[in-house]
C-alpha cells in the first residue's frame, strides 16, 4: 500500500503545524497527569525564574520545565545530580518536535537523596578550610550589641528576647528574613554580609556577636542553612556567629562553618551572655576578699613596724651622750679661753724679757693688735659653736618626743609600771594586791590589782614631771 501512488492520494493532508498540534493534543490527553522518579541532569535557572532540566535514568532521558510559580515555593534548590520525584503532565514543544514534562511538583526521593547531596557538599566545603576549627573566633563575654538573624514572627525571636533580658540586658539588633523556602538562603547570606559591613559609625551599632537561629523542622525546611552561599557568609564572617538552627538532633552545614553551635535558640541566648545577677555576687565575693586581705596586710604590716621598733636603741640613749657631751664642752670652754690667754701672756712676758725696750714695744704692739684680732674671732666663733650645738640639741630632742613613747599614749595607750619601776608586758608577771602605776598621756594614776587581774584606779594624780627651761638646765656662759 505503501508503494501505491492511488492509495498513497486517498492519504488525508496535514500541515506541520496542524500534525504537531493534534500530537500535542494526544500526548498531554494520554500523560495528562504522570508521576516520574528520575535524576536531574543540566539543570540551568535563567534570569526569568523558570529552571529548565533534563529527567534521566540509565536508559533514556527527557526534557522538563518547572515554571516560575512553582520555583519559588520549592523547599529545596535542584541541582544535577539529585534525585527527585517529579509530578505532572507531557506536552510537547512543537518548535522543536520535542516532547517534554511540565513539573507541577517535585520533592527529592527520600531523605536518602538529600542526605547524600548534604554529605558531598560537607566533603567538598570542608576540603576547602570552611570548617577548620583554627578559624574559629573566641565568643566575647560581655557582648554589648547582639544582631540576630531570624524570621521577626516567630517564636525563636521571643524566646531570644525573653531570655536575654533575664539574663544580662544588652542592645539587640534583629535582621528579619525568611528561614525556608525560596530565596531564604540568599537573605540569610545577605544579613551577615550586611552586620559584618557595619562599621559603627552610623545610626546602627556594629554588632559584637551574631546569632543566626531557626526552629526545628524536617531536612527539607532546614535546606537553606545547608545552601553553599549561607555557609561561605558564615565562614568569613568577622564576627563571632553562634548558629542555632533546629533541635538538638537537627544538624546543617552552618553549623560546622559558625564558631559555635547551640543546641536551640535558647540556650544560643545562654551562651551568648553570662547572668548579671552571678556576676554581681562574684564581685561582691571579691570585693569582700579584697577587703580581708587589705586588713591582713596592714595588721601584718604594724606587726612587722612594732617589732623593728623594738630593735631600735631609746631615744634617751641616743641623745643621753651628746647631751653629756655638750655640757662638757659648754663647762670647759671658759676654762680653755683663760688657759689660752695665760699661755700667751706668759709667752709674751717671756719675750718682752729678752727684748730692748723699743723692739719689746714693737712686739707688744703687734702681739696685742694680734691678741685684739683673735679675740674679736673668737668671739663668733664661740657663738656660733653655741648656736650649732644648740640646734642639734634641739633637733635630738625632737627626734626623741616623736619616738617617744609619749606619743603613743596620746593614742589611748598607757604604760604600766610595777612596784620595782619596770614596764610591765604580761598580765602573768602581776601580782594580786600589787600597787602599779598607770602612765596616761596627760598625768599617771595609782592602781591596785585584784584577783581577776583588773586595775582598780586610785584617785592620787602624780603630775608630769616638767622640764626645766634652757636658762637652768646648767647651761654656762661662754664668757
């Protein structure tokens, strides 16, 4: 029949376009709802928001298209290699006599499939240095400005919120963004781009730390904190970031990349800051240890001061000799000044014997003009002599009132004094109906000492004794 001219005429003409549309129509009414589960090859998302992609199995291979629309609400991003289960309809593209999947719905084929793209994409993240422990950032202490990354309606901003304040108040500063589905990952990149690009000098603080959080869900909600672009932001952050996203069992790629992970939203608010109210007491417990030990130190300091005291000689004794000294010296100066004159008038007359009565005038003269000029020398200088001793007397005297132990009594100290006229140190060495005298600051009083070894103080004043004045301490004339 094939090879009939008549038969092959009775054939009905069709058009290209007119045999293309009624193919279209028998394929997208025969497959017009089909389920495949294939792997996506050549997957390519140009500027119009529709991702265009190859279906494969180790046998055939078909062409898809997933609209705009439904891009957008996927939970997770399509990339060659994974695989998927794709929901939809066949139709053809008559410009090209291809046939091709309209995908209304596509999901990864299990968790296996999302597991095994999560564990190469670790692989190759970790092989570049992203989550190498020696680019971990220490956490500050006291952080006073925290920016948090996460959705402003939820529960996790709340429970960071109300934990934070409980805790230690401090300026936080909340980047809203959407925590899953389309386009989350890039804002989610985007915040800690932005907090890291701050430098303070605007309306808006530079964070001091980062919390990127987020409340649990299954793998395909918590895909965007698995996106490259959110892991490469929180590895080069400059800012220390704690991650929080999910349970405690959730894990994703921040995680490894963040400086440290907590467990819930929670507890990343515990490890952000301490609890003011702990701080309070450590201070107060130190400030109260410091004080005891300021104490210990003085009482130990006196110690140490009273017992170099007592190694030092008395007052008395130091200025007994150079008192004595000086009254020597002031009874044998006029006895020195009337020797040194017979001296000299003896060794004048002795010259005058010998000499003529015009060279022994001649002498007499000179020897008495000479006798005149060490006179009026010596005079001075006897003055002056007087004058010095007398200011390192006084000066010996003041040095012996500021170590005497008179000043101590001004204090509130007094000294006891036995019957044999010795200080008394220990109660021990007293005696019951003993008579001692009680030395104050201002006069002494007589005591009697009972058999509990308290004083019982008499009403008889013994007065200071006074000193002389300078005049009758038997100071000389020098002349």
């Amino acid at each position: 029949m094939t090879g009939d001219p008549d038969n092959l005429s009775n054939l009905t003409e069709y058009t290209v376009s007119e045999l293309s549309a009624s193919l279209k129509r028998t394929v997208e009414t025969e497959f017009g709802q089909v389920r495949v589960r294939a792997e996506l090859s050549g997957v390519s998302r140009p500027a119009s928001g529709h991702i265009y992609m190859a279906l494969k199995d180790d046998k055939a291979l078909m062409d898809a298209v997933c609209w705009k629309g439904l891009a957008s609400k996927l939970t997770f991003k399509p990339e060659d290699g994974l695989e998927v289960i794709c929901t939809g309809k066949l139709t053809t593209y008559p410009a090209r006599s291809k046939y091709q999947m309209i995908i209304e719905w596509m999901e990864p084929a299990g968790a296996g499939a999302l597991m095994a793209l999560l564990e190469e994409r670790k692989k190759k993240l970790a092989a570049e240095g992203l989550f190498d422990p020696a680019r971990k950032k220490k956490i500050p202490y006291m952080p006073k400005v925290i920016g948090v990354i996460t959705s402003p309606t939820g529960a996790v901003i709340r429970d960071i919120l109300h934990r934070l304040n409980d805790r230690f108040q401090c300026h936080v500063i909340v980047w809203p963004v959407k925590v899953q589905g389309q386009g989350a990952d890039r804002e989610i990149a985007a915040a800690i781009e932005g907090f890291n690009a701050l430098d303070g000098s605007g309306a808006i603080a530079r964070p001091d730390l980062l919390i990127v959080a987020r409340g649990g869900g299954s793998i395909e909600d918590l895909w965007s904190f698995n996106e490259e672009c959110v892991v490469r932001a929180a590895a080069a952050s400059t800012i220390p970031l704690i991650s929080s996203v999910g349970h405690e069992t959730d894990t994703t790629l921040i995680d490894y990349a963040s400086d440290l992970r907590a467990p819930t939203p929670t507890a990343a608010a515990e490890m952000a800051v301490p609890v003011r109210a702990e701080l309070l007491l450590t201070v107060s417990d130190l400030s109260a240890r410091l004080e005891r030990v300021r104490g210990r130190m003085i009482t130990e300091r006196l110690d140490r001061l009273r017992g170099l005291t007592r190694g030092l000689p008395s007052p008395k004794d130091m200025l007994g000799m150079a008192t004595q000294r000086l009254d020597e010296l002031n009874n044998r100066l006029p006895l020195g000044l009337k020797s040194v004159a017979q001296n000299r008038s003896a060794i004048l007359n002795k010259l005058v014997g010998g000499l003529s009565s015009g060279r022994l005038k001649q002498m007499v003269s000179y020897k008495k003009s000479d006798m005149e000029a060490v006179s009026r020398r010596l005079v001075p200088a006897g003055e002056r002599r007087l004058v010095d001793l007398s200011q390192r007397l006084t000066t010996a005297s003041r040095m012996m009132e500021s170590l005497s132990y008179e000043r101590v009594l001004e204090r509130g100290y007094v000294v006891i004094i036995n019957s044999q006229g010795k200080p008394v140190s220990k109660a021990a060495s007293l005696k019951t109906g003993e008579q001692v005298t009680t030395k104050f600051h201002d006069g002494d009083r007589k005591m009697i000492v009972d058999g509990e070894g308290a004083p019982i103080i008499k009403t008889v004043k013994v007065p200071k004794k006074s000193k002389p004045p300078m005049a009758d301490r038997g100071q000389g004339n020098l002349f």
